[in-house]
C-alpha cells in the first residue's frame, strides 16, 4: 500500500509548498553548549568557524542531506506517512524515502516532496550521489532479508524526462552479507567513494573509492587505507568543489565523540592525516552527511541533545578564518633589503600557488589556510635560491611573520666578447638617477672581496643605458652613474689608482632592438661591466 499511500503525500506536500508554507529558519543555540557540556576532551575550533542553523524541515523522525539535484537538496527521511506506512522493526521508524528540496538563498528549505516514484520503494532508500552531468545516479537500497544492509544501484535518467530513471541495475561491487553505503560521486566524475564493510575492512565501515568506467560502470573497490579509516567506524564520504578535500565521519582518530567530521587534505600518494573539523560544528552525539554546497557552506546531520527527534539537518555557514603569511627579505651579511626578489608559495607536494615580486620595501605576503604545511622559495639574480618550509599551526585569525635572509653568490672571472670581465648582476640605479640602490651595494660588495684578493687588478667600469632619450643625455647619464660606482668602491678602500669609469651611452646595446624594444630588453642594456685591465 506504500506506493498509493506515498502519491497522497506527495499531492498534500505539493499542495503546501505551493502556498507557501514551509518551517522558519532559526539559529541553533544549543549548538556550541552541547559541545563543551558533553565533550570527552577538549577539542579546539581547528581553524573553523562554522554557525549552525536549523534547516526549517526537521520532524520527529530522522531527516539526513543527500548531495544535490538540479539546484534541490536530496534528502533522506524516515517520515511516517500517514497510519498505513510499514514500520521497521530495527529502526522502530517508517522505511526511509528520498524527497526534494528547494534552496533559498539563505540556505533554508523547502517543504519537501518526493523525490521519485520509481527510486523509492518498499524497502528503506539510503543516501545516494549523481554524475556531474546528473544523467546517472547512484543509490543505495537496503536489502529484502535486513533493512540494515545496503546494496548499490544504478539507474540513468530518461532523455527529456522530468525524472523518469530507467534501466536500474545491481552493480557487481555488492557481495552477499555486505552493505555498500554513503555513496558519493567526486566533482570530476571519474571516482566513487562510499562506506563498506567489506571483509577488507579495518574494522567496521571503511571508506572506499571504485573507478567509475565510461559506461558507469564500477572498477574493483580500493579501501582508501589507514590514514583515513580506523579500526572504528568511518562513512559519509564527500569531497569539497575542486576534488583537493576528502571530508568524512569517524568514530576513531581524535575524536569528541560518536560520529565526528573529519578533513584530509587529498596528495598524489594518498591521504594527509585527517582533521577534526572542531568544536563549532563536532559535539558528543553523531555529526554526519557534511555536503558542501558553496565554498563557505552547505548541510550537516546529526542527532544532537536537543533535535527534534532522530537525525535533524542542519544548515552550515562556515565563516572564514582569516590567516596571512609576510616578511621581509634581507641579505644574510649586510641585512640590507632586498627588492625584486621573487617569492613562490607552494603546497607541501611543491605545486605553486602563488607568487609575488618584492618591492622597495623588500616584503612578501600570502594568504594561508590554518594547519597546511607550505613551502616557500626565494629567488634573485646574484642569491643563492632559497626554500624554507612553514606549517600554519594556530586555528585563529592571526598573521604569521617569516623574514628571509639570502646568501650571495661568488663573482665570476671569464672572458667577454674578448675582455676580461668580473661577471656579477646587474647594478641598480634610480629610474633616470645615477645614485645606487642600496640591494645593489651588496653586488658591489663581491667586486670589493675580488679587488681585495687581488691586489694587482685594475678595473674599468662601463656603464650603459637604454636607447630611450636623447643621445647626449644618455651620454651624461652612463658618465654619472659610471662615476658613481667608482666612488662606492673607494668608499670601501679600494684606492682610486685602481679604478676607471667610462660612459657609453646608448652606443653599445646588448640588444639592437632600436624602436621595437621590449622592457626585457631596455632592462638588458641597461648594465654596468666590470672590465680587467691589462
């Protein structure tokens, strides 16, 4: 009588949610009480700060977010529909059904409907998952002979239909005596995880990921391993929007206790070790189904103290925490600043994620994540690279301070163009200026430690400019800051017998580019040579 029964409801909630009547948001105060009251240790925020609202459709029974469908929530309820509903003898609540959901745009929702007359059936329907394209679902059915055993099915969704599934199939993955459950597609299509326990187990459910083939399809089950899964129970496996974040329940790990949520950061060789999403959205009870619906929120479930009965959904608004990476980048003799300097942020496994060239005040800044582990390296002509790595270790609004001190490459003596030459970087001059840079005095400094080691060597230094201006004052220019370089060096005690300064203007361009130079170029022939002297 279920499927007649279930046509009526689907009318009388059809008939609701047209005119409008649908259960108020309101802010779960009892949330963060019920954690501190009832925690089995102290738990921090850990670098979350999630705010949880009452989803406006929670009932006596149990109600648990599914993913998404066409912009709806999917949910799973085991609301007693009318006195007729068939009564589970091993959850003492009506067999679960699939219903849909409207969003608005704070987050609440609608009154629900039925999801579809074909998926749902006599038996309890579980959680389940759709491709991206949402033309083929995955969903879980507890079995005939044990309402609490799962098996995993496949249906495809009928072309031009308004969710019409056809061609349902028991994927070959089930075997007798197992439940497959927790379903969920990840963003590329190409994986499902779910939760089984499989004889491979560690104990309990474990999380697993089968390859989903072309034709839908299911490879051979891989158990993700034990970074993820315990001895313990884990499920509800779902991943964030760019496929990086494995997000799931665990009554292992460092736990509050029942069911907590916990993150893994996904690598090339597997899995970090999971976080507890903290003590704003984790309590002693059991928090489930965390479904991302936008970067900073989504659903939870959970049965909490003070749910109105079973699992509730909640709403979850995770605000922000907000995390800066600076410094200062020095040299490590003189602990002069250091201006275009380039600084690459990277992840653990070395993939960029953001660079930044140091200005005149020599300073870097990044925005960070709480507990990721970054690597920064540090690059400039005439330094050695640098790499130092950092971890964010604090769960709060903060900013971390890592000033960088780089080391000095060695001059180099070789032949150019048939000259002798003390081959350093470039000097830097003020745009139009002939006074120098300080970063420059530290390569100025390597022509003093040569002059020094060599007390027989002559130099003459030839300065040039760009083509940009008149002749004659690109002339006089190269003439002041040739001058300019020789009097820094007899600054150092190097004596002035020693030193010639020649400027060549723009007569000798190392790039004739003439009136089609790039700033590449202009920056190239603008330079200071240090010639040997016979």
């Amino acid at each position: 009588m279920k499927p007649i029964l279930s046509i009526f409801i689907f009318f009388i909630s059809h008939v609701l949610f047209c005119q409008g009547a649908s259960s108020a948001v309101s802010e779960n105060d009892f949330a963060h009480e019920d954690i501190t009251s009832k925690a089995k240790k102290p738990m921090g925020a850990n670098g979350f700060k999630f705010k949880l609202l009452d989803a406006g459709v929670n009932s006596q029974y149990s109600e648990f977010g599914s993913g998404f469908f066409r912009n709806k929530l999917i949910m799973v309820s085991s609301k007693k529909l009318g006195g007729l509903a068939s009564i589970d003898t091993n959850t003492n609540e009506a067999y679960k059904d699939l219903f849909c959901l409207d969003i608005s745009s704070n987050g609440q929702l609608s009154l629900p409907l039925l999801f579809s007359r074909i998926l749902n059936t006599n038996e309890s329907e579980d959680l389940l998952a759709f491709s991206p394209d949402q033309k083929t679902v995955y969903f879980t059915r507890s079995s005939k002979e044990n309402s609490l055993e799962y098996k995993l099915y496949k249906a495809v969704l009928e072309d031009d239909s308004h969710g019409n599934w056809i061609n349902q199939e028991l994927l070959n993955i089930n075997k007798e005596g197992v439940s497959i459950e927790t379903p969920f597609v990840s963003p590329d299509g190409k994986s499902l995880y779910f939760a089984s326990n499989m004889d491979s187990s560690l104990g309990g459910f474990d999380i697993y990921v089968s390859e989903i083939n072309t034709d839908g399809t299911l490879g051979t089950p891989e158990n993700v391993g034990n970074t993820i899964n315990t001895n313990l129970d884990e499920k509800y496996p779902s991943l964030s929007k760019d496929g990086k974040q494995l997000y799931f329940s665990s009554k292992g790990h460092e736990n509050i206790g029942g069911y907590d949520l916990f993150v893994s950061k996904i690598i090339s060789n597997g899995y970090k070790t999971p976080r507890n999403l903290g003590n704003t959205i984790n309590s002693s009870y059991d928090e489930v189904a965390y479904f991302l619906d936008n970067k900073e929120g989504g659903y939870v479930s959970s049965n909490k103290l003070n749910s109105k009965g079973g699992f509730d959904i909640y709403t979850v608004i995770n605000e922000e925490v907000i995390q800066t990476l600076e410094g200062t980048i020095f040299d490590l003799e003189t602990k002069i600043k250091l201006p275009n300097t380039l600084v690459v942020l990277k992840d653990e496994e070395g993939n960029e994620l953001a660079r930044t060239l140091t200005q005149e005040d020599a300073t870097y800044k990044f925005d960070v994540s709480a507990f990721e582990s970054y690597q920064i390296t540090t690059s400039k002509e005439g330094f050695k690279e640098s790499d130092l790595d950092f971890y964010a270790d604090r769960d709060y609004n903060t900013s971390y301070t890592k000033d960088i001190e780089l080391l000095t490459t060695e001059p180099v003596i070789t032949k150019v163009d048939e000259e002798l030459r003390i081959v350093i970087e470039n000097i830097y001059f003020d745009f139009a200026k002939y006074s120098i840079k300080e970063e420059s005095h530290v390569s100025l400094n390597k022509i003093i430690k040569v002059l020094k080691e060599y007390p027989d060597i002559k130099l003459s230094i030839n300065a040039h400019t760009d083509n940009i201006g008149k002749d004659a004052y690109n002339l006089n220019l190269s003439n002041k800051r040739a001058a300019s370089t020789v009097k820094y060096l007899i600054s150092k005690d190097i004596t002035k017998d020693r030193l010639v300064s020649i400027g060549f203007g723009e007569t000798k361009p190392l790039v004739d580019c003439k009136n089609n130079c790039t700033d590449e170029d202009l920056q190239t022939n603008r330079r200071v040579e240090f010639v040997i002297l016979d």
